[in-house]
C-alpha cells in the first residue's frame, strides 16, 4: 500500500503529541481537505457520468465541512493566530474598496461619455 504523507511521520508512537505538533497536524488535515476537494471536483468536471458528477461535488462539499471544523479547532488551538488571519482578510478588504472605487470612477466616466455623445 502506499505510503501518503502523513503529519505523524517520524513521531515514536509511545507518547502523544505536543500541542505545537498537534497544530501542525491540523493545519496539515486543512491542507489535506482542501486537497481532497481539487481533486474531487477535477474529477468532476473530467467526466460526463451525472451520477460521479454529483456524488463527486457531494464528497466535495463534505471536505469543505471538515475544513471549516478542523480551522474551528485550530482557532481554539493557536488563538493568537486569528489576529493574522484578521490582518489578512482586512488587507484584502482595502483592495477590494479600492478596486471598487476605481470601478464605479470608471463607470461614472463612461456614463458621462454616454451622455455627452
């Protein structure tokens, strides 16, 4: 059988995991869930076959509840870590109300070259 990476390689199997290896191995299942979903719906889309489209989109959809269960466990985990993620999506939100003022600037200006025509 295959061997798949795995957040336990090298890890004795006589003790339990520190909290900062267990972090890491939940922030290896987001990364794995999220894996599982590309593949899941690449194969969706490969394919012409309703019934693997939708059972596919469904085990999809699942993982996507599993990554938001696992990053609701990292965040009771690594609480320190939701500020960084906080100054990241703010960060994104100051691009999006830029790029949402130049958009309305520039339809402001093509409606006024429509009007002056």
């Amino acid at each position: 059988m295959p061997e798949f990476g795995s957040p336990f390689s090298g890890l004795a199997n006589d003790r339990k995991l520190t909290a900062e290896e267990l972090i890491r191995a939940i922030r290896f299942t987001v990364a794995s869930e999220l894996e599982a979903i590309q593949l899941y719906m690449q194969l969706a889309e490969s394919t012409d076959n309703q019934l693997a489209v939708e059972v596919l989109k469904d085990i999809a959809d699942e993982e996507r509840v599993h990554v938001g269960e696992f990053l609701r466990l990292l965040r009771e985990l690594a609480p320190d870590e939701e500020k960084l993620y906080a100054e990241g999506a703010k960060e994104v939100e100051e691009k999006i109300e830029g790029m949402s003022r130049s958009t309305r600037a520039r339809q402001s200006l093509s409606l006024a070259k429509t009007y002056k025509s």
